[in-house]
C-alpha cells in the first residue's frame, strides 16, 4: 500500500545543516502484517532516525521491518537493471538521418552511492544526473557490445523497457507493519534530514546626521533536502544541541535563536518559548519552503535604536607569524618586540541589547550591515560585522572599518633592562591627530603590557584605566586639527 503525505507537516531547523522533519501518514491497516510504501522523504533522511508512531488514538503500531531506499531511478540504476541483455540505443548525428542501435549492457559503469551511509561520516558529495563514474581505473566505465564489438561509451541515449514494479522514482521507506485488528489511523512520523539551515542577518540604518538608528533582523532558511514543504508549520531552535558527526565526535555548534520584540506590532511575530534546556521560536504563519530555495522572514524590527561611537587606537602592530608560540620569556629577551607601529583608528559601534534601548532580545549570532542616509536621502554602506550569540542586556560592540580623518603613531622613546636583578624599564610616546575641520572627537588609546604580568606603570603624562591584567586605556579628547601626545613609563619586575 502506498501511503501519501497530509498537509499537516512541520519543521524545526537548527544551523548546524540539519533538521527535524514532522509529518502525517493516513494509514488504512488490515489484520496482519501490512506493507506501506511511503515515498514523500527528504533525498537526506537519517533511516536510524526514524519515528513511526500513533500519538492521538492510543494504536499501538508493531513495525517488523523497516527499509530506507535512495536509489531512485537513473539512467544509471537502469543499465544496471538490465546489464546481460539487449536495449535499443537512439542515435542523433549531424547531416545524417536518425538510427536505432542494438547493443549487449555488458558493465553498467553504475555505482550506488548511498547518501544516508555517506552522512553518517560527515562526506559531501555529488552525483551527476546519469549517476555514472568514470574512474581512473576504468571499472566505472559502461562497457557495451554492439556488433559483436566491445566499447567503453554508450552508443547513443538508451531506450529501456517498462520499470518494474520495484522501481522508486524518490527516495523511499518501506515499512512491514503487523496489525491486531483492521483499523484506520494519522500516524505521525518524524525523523531527521541533512541539507537544511538557517541563520540571521542584520541591517542598521542610520540617519544623516547623528547616532539612533533603525534596526531589522532577517532569518534565512535554506532547504537543499530534495523535498519541498507545502504550507509547512516552521520552528527554529535555540541552544547548543549535541549532534554526534560521525568519525568526527560530538558538534555543540547549533545557533542562538531570537525572541520577538517586546513591543506590539500589527503584523504576526515571531513567537518564542523555552523548551526543554533550550528556547524554541516558531514563525507566524505557515510558509511553503521549496526545494532549493533560501528563503527570508523579518524577525525584528526596531526603531529609535540608540548607539554610541568609539574611536579605538591601537598602536601596537605585530607579526602574528613571526611571534607565533613565544612565551614572556622570549617577549622580554627580544627588545625589538613591539615597537611596530599602527597608524589607523578604528572605527567601532555600541549597541546595548535592552528594553530601554529597543531591543532586549536574545540576537542570534549574524552579520551586521551598517548603512547611513546621505543628504540627497540615499542610503550609503559603511561597514559590516559579524556577532556571536548576544543575550538581552548584553553590549554589542562591532567594528565597521578605520576613520580617515583620524591617525595615530606610537614610537618607544626609552629601554632599560637588567637581567640580573630581574627588572624592565620601557617608555613610549604616543600621538594621534583629528583631521576633521569641524568635529571633535575621542579617542580610546589602548596599550598592551605584554612582556610580564607584574608590571607598574611609574610616569604617565594623562590618566589611564587599567582595563585588564595587561591593559591600560586612555581617553584623549581633540579639538578639531588638534594633535596631543601620550607619553607613559612602565616597569616590570620578575
């Protein structure tokens, strides 16, 4: 018996390609054992994944045997079907009038692959339409007789008779199914499919003058599962969900989802729940999600949006590659160590993640796209960055590039060391200049205290904060066209 789809279906996609499908086959079982046929699945279905069950009249369903086939029909799977017989092959040439050729399927060339076996360790692949292989050892080459000579192409496009009644034209399961008692039931079946994804994208807009800004969120849905669900019920969950990758342990790496804002808004929202350890979100309305479609549903939308501006400075440039492994010892011996200097200023943006601010929801980790109106009311990029997972009440702060208007230069200007009674003296001076002919500005100069942990700092020409175990910030205001120099002496001891 074949079994189809109802309409009822649903979805819970997590970020990591993966998802939980949701669906209802109507089952009409007779006394006995009963086989089904239900050919609705993804192309990525995990068969150990597998739910039958009757969850609302009490049935008990006693399943005997269940099978997952993905080989559906190829041109492929049929020359393997009729390999040792004789097929008619169509033949178009150029100038020349059509032709039917007769040829002996000797090698069908054809290799099955299985998808759910290639899953379960974590392999990408591709088969082409015809799934056939050609190796570099030749077995996966057809090899076909014709005229009582053998050669390793097809001769032309096969022509193959009626598909037997075993033929699947999608990926199918297969279930033998033992009855007690005739009876009619929707039974749900659920399991989980590769091939699906989601995450969030932002884009910020701010006016032309001034720092409140409008924010929208999109959540894009990607289904490569080789199905497409109509109307479809769609979740997504949130937390870190451990997924065992074969050969590869255990993947924590599932998304942070979002909530809905806390204001009202005409439109239907996105809802939100907790759900076991984790928060699950659900669309508004069901939504058809096409096979090989990415598709976008706005999940946010604040206006009024209140951020601050940072200029950040740090002057300190080093090769990463150079200095890759080196511990404070190595640090301390090489007096040369950072004293490369960086001459741009960051550009950076702080968001506060609350109620007060707009926000205050749980933000899914994405990419930021910041955008400012110019004076002729056109919206201009300005920079992007991307987020981790950022709980309500917390601050975003996102790089967006380096001002041009606003340089620095960092130069050491004394070294003393004695390595006997353990002890370092090192000086620096630090400049940085506003550029701009009508705006004043801050500028946060950050210095690193990298060659000890035991440091002091014993001269400093301007108040700094101690931000860190090894970091120290100054906050320099400038006028426009100022320039106004740092200087400071630290000392270490070990």
């Amino acid at each position: 018996m074949l079994a189809a789809g109802h309409a009822e279906v649903s979805l819970t996609i997590y970020n990591q390609n993966f998802g939980v499908v949701r669906d209802t086959v109507p089952l009409d079982l007779k006394e006995g054992i009963n086989q089904i046929r239900f050919a609705d699945t993804t192309a990525h279905l995990e068969p150990d994944s597998v739910i039958l069950r009757d969850p609302k009249s009490g049935v008990k369903l006693s399943i005997l045997e269940q099978n997952y086939r993905a080989d559906p029909v190829s041109a492929g799977l049929l020359l393997s079907l009729n390999e040792g017989k004789e097929i008619d092959f169509f033949v178009k040439e150029t100038n020349k009038p059509d032709r039917i050729v007769r040829g002996k399927i000797i090698r069908s060339g054809y290799q099955a692959h299985s998808q759910a076996a290639m899953q379960r360790y974590g392999q990408r692949y591709s088969m082409n339409q015809s799934y056939l292989a050609y190796g570099n050892g030749g077995t996966a080459q057809p090899v076909i007789e014709v005229d009582g000579q053998l050669q390793f192409s097809l001769p032309g496009e096969p022509r193959f008779p009626a598909l037997a009644d075993d033929t699947i034209l999608k990926p199918t399961l297969d279930w033998r199914i033992h009855a007690d008692k005739p009876s009619k039931l929707d039974a749900e079946l659920c399991y989980v499919t590769g091939g699906m994804s989601w995450e969030s994208d932002y884009n910020v807009v701010a006016p032309e003058k001034g720092d409140v800004m409008d924010l929208t969120g999109w959540v894009t849905i990607d289904n490569q599962s080789g199905k497409t669900f109509k109307e479809a019920k769609v979740q997504l969950i949130a937390g870190d969900v451990a997924k065992v990758q074969e050969g590869n342990g255990y993947d924590n790496n599932a998304g942070f989802a979002f909530a809905a804002p806390a204001a009202k808004r005409a439109a239907p929202a996105v809802t939100e729940k907790a759900f076991d350890e984790y928060h699950l979100y659900s669309l508004p309305l069901a939504t058809t999600v096409h096979d090989r479609e990415t598709k976008q549903v706005e999940f946010v939308r604040a206006s009024g949006v209140k951020s601050e501006r940072l200029y950040i400075y740090d002057g300190v440039s080093i090769e990463q590659d150079r200095y890759r492994g080196w511990n404070y010892e190595n640090i301390r011996q090489d007096q040369n160590y950072g004293t490369q200097s960086n001459p741009k200023v960051w550009v950076m943006r702080e968001i506060k993640n609350s109620e007060a601010n707009k926000l205050g929801m749980p933000l899914p980790k994405g990419k930021v796209r910041f955008y400012r109106q110019d004076d002729d009311g056109r919206l201009q990029f300005t920079g992007e960055d991307v987020i981790d997972h950022t709980a309500r009440d917390e601050t975003l702060r996102l790089y967006t590039g380096n001002a041009f208007d606003l340089t620095g230069e960092r130069k050491r200007t004394n070294y003393r060391m004695d390595s006997s009674e353990r002890w370092m003296d090192e000086s620096f001076e630090i400049k940085v200049r506003n550029h701009k002919k009508d705006e004043s500005v801050e500028i946060r100069v950050v210095e690193h205290l990298y060659r000890w942990t035991n440091w002091d700092i014993k001269e400093s020409s301007h108040p700094h904060a101690k931000t860190d175990a090894q970091t120290m910030e100054f906050r320099i205001p400038l006028k426009p066209d100022e320039e106004r120099a740092i200087t400071y002496t630290v000392h270490y001891s070990w």
